[in-house]
C-alpha cells in the first residue's frame, strides 16, 4: 500500500497489500476503496499473545522501541497468568484437603454418636445414625461427591 499514493491510509497501518489486491483497490471508485478497506481492516485478526511481525515492525516505527516494549507487555501478561494458575491450583489443593479433613471429623463423630447411642441402650437410633453416616461416607468417597438428584 506504501507505493500507491492515491489509496486511503490509516496512520498506524501496519499490514502493507499484495501488489494485485492493490491494482484491484485503485480500479475502484473512492467510496469503494474505503468500503473494501474496512472490511480489510474489520477481518484481519490473529491468535495468539504476539502480533505478527509486520504489526511489530510497525510499533518500532511509530513508537520508539515499540515493538521491545509490546514484547516486554507480553511476558508480563505471561508471568500474571502463571502466577495466576500457580494460585487457583494452590487454593484448590488447599480446599480439597480442608474438605477432607472437615468430612473426616464428621464422619468420626457421626461414628461415635452411633456407637455412643447403641452403648447406652438406643440401639435402633444408634443403628441407624451409625449406619446413615457409614452410608454417607462411602457414598461420598465413591463417587467423590455428593450424589445429586436427576431432574425430571
């Protein structure tokens, strides 16, 4: 696009177009070339956390050290997002071993309230808490969750 002077610009455009496409732009009228250009401009897109060269290249000429600095952005949006899964894996971790231990607790209590209830001659009550809690437990460690009701 550099070397035909008669076709719009944008100031920051970093993407120079093919020799044809650019034979093609100048055939049209003003209006046309404005409505292709912006349809250009609207589609072009890429993935990923760089920018292609071209784009990187034109960060340099239009800002000073440009394209080091959008490089340095890059790594730093890297480091965040590390830093970022180091803690949700970290407090993850750290919630499934104070759920187990919490489960643990309960289901010792549970045990010992049954056990307890049976000693001192509750032995349908005491059964079944004892029973309910084991039931519960295994349950829960079997599956790894708390079954859930299927809707109807």
């Amino acid at each position: 696009m550099s070397n035909s002077k008669n076709l719009p610009r944008s100031a920051d455009s970093a993407v120079t177009l093919p020799a044809d496409v650019q034979k093609v732009l100048q055939s049209l009228p003003k209006e046309a070339q404005v409505q292709v250009l912006t349809l250009l401009a609207a589609s072009y897109s890429y993935s990923g956390p760089l920018p292609p060269s071209s784009e990187v290249e034109a960060y340099n000429r239009s800002i000073p050290d440009g394209g080091n600095r959008l490089m340095c952005v890059v790594e730093n949006q890297a480091k965040a997002r590390a830093e970022l899964d180091r803690v949700v894996i970290t407090t993850k971790s750290t919630l499934d071993k104070r759920g187990q231990a919490i489960g643990c607790v309960i289901g010792l209590v549970g045990i010992a309230a049954g056990t307890f209830l049976v000693y001192m001659g509750h032995d349908w009550a005491g059964t079944a808490f004892f029973t309910s809690t084991l039931i519960s437990l295994v349950c829960v460690f079997v599956t790894g969750k708390i079954p859930k009701v299927p809707k109807s």
